[in-house]
C-alpha cells in the first residue's frame, strides 16, 4: 500500500495515510469578465450543480484604479456572504446598518423577503474578494431580513483557515447559517498542503482561487472555479506558489431554483411574494431620494 506524508491541518501533526484515488473534479470554469468582476457561478449554469450555493463572483482591482462600485439593488430568497480579503468596502443595507468592511471582515446578508443593499469601494488600493450567493429554505426564504457584519478578529480561524460559516476543526462562525453548509477561505504557503474532511452529508463540494495554483486530481489556477463529484470523500490540496482560495461544501439544496433579476425562490409564490416586496421597499427609497 502506498503511503505518503503531510502536515494536517485537522490533527495538527505530520502522518502518514493510505495512497487513495483523488475526488475528481467534474466541472471547471473561468466564468465571464466584466470589468473588475468575473461571474464564476450563476443560478442558470453552475448554480444548478453547486445549489445552496448558486451564485459566486470574485472582484480584483489593481491600485490606484478608479473605484466602481454597486450601487442600491435589491434581493429576496437568497443570503449573501462578501469576503474582502484585500481592500475596503462601505457599506449600507435597508435594514438600517451601515459602515465600513475592512480587509479580512465577513458581510452577511440574509436577504429572505426582501432586501437592498449598496457597496463602495473606500480609496484607490488593490481590492480583492468574493461575494457569494446561498439559496434558502422554505421556511426562510420570505422570513424578515437580517444582516450581520463581522470585523476581521471576529472571524474564527484554525491553522490556514477562516471560517466564513459553518466550523472547520474546533472554529465555528457566529453567523447563523440557514442550512447545513460550510464555507471556508484559506491561505497556504508555497508547498504547503491541507485536506479537507467535508461532514457527514456534504456532498456538494467546490473551490475557487484568487492567488496562486491548487494540485488536487489535476491543477485549479488562479481565477478558476473547480467543482468536485458528488460524494463525502475528503479532499487533498497542495499549493503552487502562496495560495489563496475559499471553498464550499454543503448537504445538497433539495427543490428548484425560481428566479427573478435578482431573486431566487424554490416556488412561484414565493418569488411573486418577495418580488412585491422588493418593489414595496424601493418606493419607500424612492420617496426619499425625490423628497421635496
């Protein structure tokens, strides 16, 4: 039997395991560039594969580049989760909070029945981050909005790992994720290497890098989106370079996805009720915006 040797991550000492088969990956993509922005996943493509998890886009800019920001736009029937791992964000959402997300800070935002909600880049330094999109159950899907900000020491973090949402070794995040799911973001050094153990029922499992290159079954590069078959088998990485990437793994999202612009709902009815709702907000911050 083959055998080879690590620093896990999981265990915190250096083992030796049995040669196994690599989970394979199924599907890659670079998804579409526009601008500053490449959407890498969306409910009409990957999303159907990768559900709860049905939307993602990695953003880049260099320093010094003109900030673009997004500006007041609706949700419902979704959470969104932005990570900045490099730059600053203002931001400001209708359930009235408002401020800046640093580099390294977590913006949740469960969007339920409806939502809106802006984002500006502070400055002209580099920014780099991932804003991702989880698709919610029923009994959430048209439940009140909720938004939570957490500052870069209240992300919990084990060996290479933040936690985003879920747990990873004895790091849990404090935001309360909607389904059974586990988002993580990672940074390896230079030949470092690290596996990942999904809990029991996740078969859903992905990744996506923004620096550097992953060795799996075969090589993630940077800018890339891997989608692994569907199983519980754990995963191994080694890194090509300082490698930076997040990953997502989940119990598979069980009903279809409904969508509108910038809604996605299990059923019509659902979608009409949070459709009706978004267009009941915006005409309250319509009148505002125009008040005499």
């Amino acid at each position: 039997m083959n055998t080879h040797s690590y620093q896990d991550h999981e265990l915190g000492y250096t083992i030796e395991r049995a040669y196994e088969k690599a989970r394979a990956i199924v599907h890659r993509t670079h998804g579409r560039a526009h601008g500053p922005v490449t959407r890498l996943v969306s409910p009409g493509d990957v999303g159907q594969l990768l559900k709860p998890f049905v939307f993602l886009d990695i953003f880049s800019t260099q320093p010094n580049a003109k900030p673009q920001g997004f500006g007041m736009h609706p949700h419902s029937g979704i959470a969104t989760l932005t990570f900045m791992d490099a730059g600053e964000v203002i931001y400001e959402d209708t359930t009235g909070k408002k401020g800046v997300l640093p580099a390294g800070g977590v913006e949740w935002m469960r969007a339920g029945n409806g939502i809106w909600h802006s984002g500006t880049p502070v400055g002209e330094g580099a920014m780099r981050g991932f804003q991702l999109w989880v698709a919610l159950p029923p009994a959430l899907e048209n439940a009140p909005a909720e938004s939570h900000y957490l500052a870069p020491e209240q992300v919990p973090q084990e060996g290479p790992v933040r936690v985003l949402l879920g747990h990873y070794g004895n790091a849990k995040s404090a935001i309360p994720a909607p389904a059974d799911m586990t988002y993580l973001a990672i940074t390896l050094k230079d030949g470092e290497r690290w596996r990942y153990t999904p809990p029991a029922g996740h078969d859903v499992a992905w990744v996506a890098v923004s620096e550097g290159q992953l060795k799996t079954d075969s090589t993630i590069r940077s800018g890339e989106l891997a989608v692994f078959e569907e199983s519980d088998q754990s995963i191994s990485f080694a890194a090509l370079g300082k490698t930076t990437f997040v990953l997502g793994s989940a119990v598979k999202h069980p009903h279809e996805l409904v969508t509108g612009y910038y809604s996605v709902h299990t059923n019509k009815e659902a979608l009409a009720q949070g459709e009706a709702e978004i267009q009941r907000i915006g005409t309250v911050l319509q009148r505002k915006v125009y008040r005499p």
